[in-house]
C-alpha cells in the first residue's frame, strides 16, 4: 500500500532530483513560474508524447497543428475571452492581498470562475464574516470585482501603429481560427479532431500549489467536430477515453473521478462539462481538476463567422477593434466559411465540438504524486516513484559494480548500445546499493550492473525497480529483455 503523500515531500523531491525548480531563482524566484530540470524535462516530453500518441497517433480521426501564441486581437473578441474571461476576487483591506470569491465560499459548488463580467456583477456574495487566507483578517474584504485573466502585451516597433495583443490564455482559439485551413489541406471528413499541445497564460489570481495552476501552463487540447445531435454520443466517448489515458499511465482509479459541472460553473462557450479530477494532496476536499471535456456546441466557429463578417464592416468604418458588437451581427451564417459540407446527405452545417482539455504540467503533478512512494528497507527507507514504464524519464541505469578489472569498458559498451533505443544513464559512482536507490528516486524502471560473473559467462544483473527482483541475463538477450519489459 503506497504512502500518502505531502505535497511537501513532492517539492522537496523534485528539487533534490532536478525535476522542477522555481524560475529564475538566483534572484529570489519568480512567483508561480517553474522550470523543469533535466529529469522533469524528459518527464514532461513523455506526459505529452503518451498524449499525442494517445489522441492523435493512434487514431485514424485526428490530426495535430502547431499555432502561434500571438493572435489577431479579433479572435478573443470572437471567442469571448476579451469580455468574459474574468474571476470575481475581492481584496482585503488589511493586507491587500486578492482572494478568488470562490476560494473564500463554504460550499466549493459557489463558481466564479473563468465567468462573463456582467454574469459577476449581479450575483450577491456576502463576505462580511469571510477570514482572509493571507493575513487572517476577518469582514475585512472589499466588494467582489471581476479581474481579467488574459495577459496584455503590445506588437510592433512604431508607437502610431503598434497593437495590444494577448498572450494566448487557450489554445483551442488556434485550432477554431484554422478548421478551414485544415478542411481544404486535408481529407478529414466529420466527425474528425484536430489537437494541439503548447503554452497558455493565464493571469491567476491564486496560484502557490507548486506547478498544479501557474501563469505559464502548458496544454493539451483537442477540438473534435461532430454532427450537431452527435455530440451527446462523441463526449461520452471521449469521457470514458480521456479517464482511462490517465488509468493506463498508472494512476490508481481510487484517486481519479468523473464530475460533472453544475450549470453556473459552465464556461461561457459550454453546453455541458465534466472535470477528471484526481485526489492531489493540498486543498480543500483534495480532488482538483485534471482536465475538462466540454461539450462547446458550435459556439466558437459560429463566434469566429460573425467576427470574420464584423471585421470586414470594420475595415470600412475603422474603429476600436475590441469594441465590436459581434450581437449586432448575430445572424447564423449556416453557409459562411466555417461551415461543413457533408457530401453523403448533400448537407451544410457548423460542427459541435467536444473538446477534451487537459493540462501538461498538472498531468505531470498527478503522475508525480501516484508515483511517490516510500518504504522501509532493511532499516532503511527507500523513496522511489513508481512511474509507468512510458512516462520514466530515464528507462536504464548501466552501472559497472567496482571501477576497475574491465568493468566499466563492458559497462559502457552496453550503454552506448542501449542509448539508441531508449534513455538511459551510467552511473559508476559510490556503492552500488546508493546508486539504485538514486535511481529508484528518479523513477528508473531497470538497472543493469556488470559484475565479477560479466567476465565469465558474459551475463549481467537487470535489477527491477519496484520488486527489486534481479536477474541474470546474457549480454546478447539484454536489448530484447528491456524492451519486452518496457514494451517499447
Ligand atoms: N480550452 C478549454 C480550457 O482552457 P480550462 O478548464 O480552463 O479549459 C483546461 O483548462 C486545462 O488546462 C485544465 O484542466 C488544467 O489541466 C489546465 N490549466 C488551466 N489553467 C491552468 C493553470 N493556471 N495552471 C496549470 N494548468 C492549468
């Protein structure tokens, strides 16, 4: 039975063994910035290639883009995030510090967050007996205020025409602003996804539990187009899909649940929405969201029609671009560009799209914390991480037993033949018992030590992390051993 585990233990880990460290923290840290270290690096790489594999590899039905972060300003005037994307905080007068409303609410089921402003402003919330989770204040908060979540940066040299532009807070806009391009670059016929992996920023107003919300993120998003009357059928399919990527990588059912959103916490583009939570170790309640699978209707290519049509009439007129009425131009655009024709019914359409979203860096938290463990070994506590073999950033550890008698050449002629197949690491530093616990820490699913016997009848110990069981294996059979293993 594994640990409980701190989320204490986890930062001091990922510190200790060069997963995650704070960003720039020769100069005190940057809050809510990480960087991955060169074990983190490779786990994130292995948490996004199991995903990419997973939704677009190994389906007949997907293809993968790449957009850029910057983008026309029209398009989160379109998507809604210029007038929506806002969580309502109030501000203690003690310490100043802001809280999220729905941080401070006794039934966690109160959501405002990621809400439209209007929607914020009319709800009551009573905070006159609320403590505030910085100083301890109490009744000190201000009246709730919506803040605005997209970070601002300017493009362009020349002060008369540069522009305000938006970090990206989702990558789903680049996906949408691209589905035709897509449709007229390939043979995908609906139902058919189109996924993306990269950066988001968010400017959050609580972060602090490690790398689980930060205002740099990575994400994981698909945008599958459906039928309208499908879309019921495709996100139950990818609920069951999406949970089980999570089971397969390792993390114990017990700790992951499906949970569906209430209707005031649905996102403005959102018909309906499920949360694969898992039971991370900080909060309050423990079970925080992994990843959402929204059902967005055909909500964003029929916002980006009207923006497209709406910009045109601006080009005549030449106004503030971010202060388009895209109502004003509300009619359906059934047949504009965003639309789909289906060849077999002689149909035209805008799709529905369901939308799994999940996040790189929280994925990687949860895989962290499953993994951890810690037992006792002969007096001695052992840490390790149970990683599944897919996501281990180092696969092998090759070690010579002592550093002499021929042992480290034959060491590291195994190593430089199995580093083309998979990553691994030499090691013939300290005793030996040190050198796998190092790697049981890191997560390492197999070491090999060449020893005294290597010599004689050229086989090798292969140490199995989790049981560790050893076995002989000849020098000839090892590549083939691991990879069985490690089903690779
Ligand atoms: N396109 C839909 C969308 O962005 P979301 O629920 O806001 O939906 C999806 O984000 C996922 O992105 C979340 O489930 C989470 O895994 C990740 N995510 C969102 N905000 C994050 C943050 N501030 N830090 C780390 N991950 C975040």
């Amino acid at each position: 039975m594994a640990k409980i585990t701190k989320l204490e233990d986890i930062v001091s880990l990922c510190k200790r063994r060069g997963f995650i460290f704070q960003s720039s923290e020769i100069y005190g840290g940057l809050a809510s910035c990480y960087d991955y270290g060169p074990l983190g690096v490779e786990l994130k790489n292995n948490v996004r290639r199991a995903w990419w594999k997973s939704v677009v590899q190994m389906r007949d039905d997907v293809v993968g883009l790449d957009c850029s972060i910057l983008m026309h300003p029209m398009v989160w005037k379109a998507s809604g995030h210029t007038d929506e994307f806002a969580d309502l905080i109030a501000e203690c007068r003690k310490c100043n510090v802001r809280t999220r409303v729905d941080h401070l609410a006794e039934h966690p089921e109160e959501h405002t967050e990621h809400i439209a402003l209007d929607a914020a402003m009319t709800r009551t919330h009573d905070l006159s007996n609320k403590t505030c989770p910085n100083c301890g204040a109490v009744g000190r908060f201000t009246e709730p205020m919506p803040f605005k979540l997209m970070f601002e940066t300017r493009m362009g040299a020349n002060v008369d025409d540069s522009m305000t532009l938006y970090l990206r807070p989702e990558t789903a806009q680049g996906i949408f602003a691209n589905f035709r391009n897509v449709l007229d670059s390939t043979r995908v016929k609906i139902p058919f996804g189109i996924a993306q992996i990269g950066k988001s920023f968010r400017n959050e107003v609580t972060t602090k539990a490690f790398i689980f919300r930060t205002r740099e993120f990575e994400q994981a998003e698909l945008e599958f187009f459906c039928k309208p009357g499908t879309d019921d059928q495709w996100w139950n399919t990818w609920k069951e899909l999406r949970f089980n990527w999570y089971v397969d990588l390792g993390i114990r059912k017990e700790n992951l649940r499906l949970r569906e959103h209430d209707t005031d916490e649905l996102a403005h583009y959102a018909k309906a929405c499920v949360d694969v939570e898992y039971k991370f170790p900080f909060g309050s309640g423990d079970w925080q969201e992994l990843e959402g699978i929204a059902n967005r209707t055909d909500y964003d290519l029929r916002q980006h029609q009207r923006g497209m049509r709406t910009l045109n009439r601006w080009f005549e007129s030449k106004g503030d671009v971010t202060k388009i009425d895209l109502a004003a131009d509300a009619q359906d655009y059934q047949s504009g560009p965003l639309s789909y024709f289906d060849d077999e019914n002689k149909q035209r359409y805008i799709p529905y799209v369901i939308e799994p979203s999940a996040g790189i860096d929280r994925s990687a938290l949860a895989f962290l914390v499953d993994a951890y463990d810690e037992e006792e070994v002969r007096g001695e506590t052992r840490n390790l991480l149970r990683f599944h073999a897919d996501l281990a950033p180092i696969k092998v550890g090759v070690f010579p037993l002592v550093k002499k008698d021929g042992m480290p050449e034959i060491a590291c002629n195994i190593y430089d033949h199995l580093k083309k197949y998979f990553n691994c690491f030499y090691d013939e530093k300290g005793a030996v018992g040190r050198r796998y616990r190092r790697q049981d820490e890191a997560g390492t699913p197999f070491c090999i030590t060449v020893d005294g016997q290597t010599k004689e009848d050229t086989t090798v110990t292969v140490r199995q992390r989790d049981s560790m069981e050893q076995v002989r294996v000849s020098t000839d059979n090892l590549l083939t051993h691991i990879r069985e293993r490690l089903e690779v």
